[in-house]
C-alpha cells in the first residue's frame, strides 16, 4: 500500500514567546527533542476530531510547561515526514505561566533572541515562522 498518497498528518504549535525578564526584550522558546536530536517549534500531532488551535494549546504546555495567550494565526507548513505528507498549523504564543519540566518527548527548551532562534533552528522552514512572528508583533 502506497502510504504517500494518504491524507497529511495533521499537528499544530505554537511560536511562543515572551519579554525576557531581565532586560525586557523578545525571547522565542525553543524545544530540543532527543529522538531526532533537533531544535524546533512546540508543535504536536492533534488527536482525533481535535481542533487545530485547541491542540497547539496543548501541545504548548505538554511540551513546554507553560500556559500561553495565543495570539495570530501564524503559516501553515506543509512537508513530508516518514514518507508521509504532513500538515502543521502554527500561532503566534504568548507565555503566560509555567515552568519547563523535562519530559520524555522534551529534554530542553531554550529562551533565545530571534536571532539566535534562528540560528539555532534545525529545520529552515521553521526560520520563516520567526520572521512572520516578527512581522505580527510589529503590528500588533
């Protein structure tokens, strides 16, 4: 069976960020997930019937420990993972409280500038998503 033709994967996340609390400035949370050893976006595969925000929401804080305001609807990036088509819808997410906790999925998260979020990315389609929050926040 031909699984590359099937219906994409669905997950959806968040571009979380905050003011840093010493110096005030934007500060963007990654997550570094030891299974693929990479650095990423909060972001996760929505259970079934879940709504796409509902499911960022979720995997924001499962992943993070934090609670977030979401804010923008942000890109939704479309790419193949395990030879299967994958659909993930992201927001633009506002730390609200919480605490990071490793966990099985996540073993650090990173407070980084936006340039250095960047930088630290693994995957390139996950750098537009920093400039696209950018671009919100300006015009918030």
């Amino acid at each position: 069976m031909d699984v590359t033709n099937g219906d994409p994967v669905l997950a959806a996340g968040c571009v979380l960020w905050r003011r840093s609390p010493f110096d005030g400035e934007l500060e963007i949370c990654l997550v570094h997930r030891p299974k693929y050893d990479d650095w990423s976006h909060p972001k996760g595969k929505l259970k079934r019937s879940e709504e796409a925000l509902a499911g960022a929401v979720r995997e924001v804080e499962e992943e993070t420990g934090y609670r977030c305001a979401t804010g923008p609807r942000l890109a939704t990036l479309h790419y193949m993972a395990n030879d299967r088509p994958k659909q993930v819808s992201y927001w633009a997410a506002e730390a609200t409280e919480g605490r990071f906790a490793p966990n099985r999925e996540v073993d650090r998260i990173l407070w980084l500038s936006p340039t250095g979020a960047r930088h630290r990315l693994t995957q390139p389609r996950d750098k537009d998503l920093v400039d696209e929050l950018l671009a919100v926040l300006r015009h918030a």
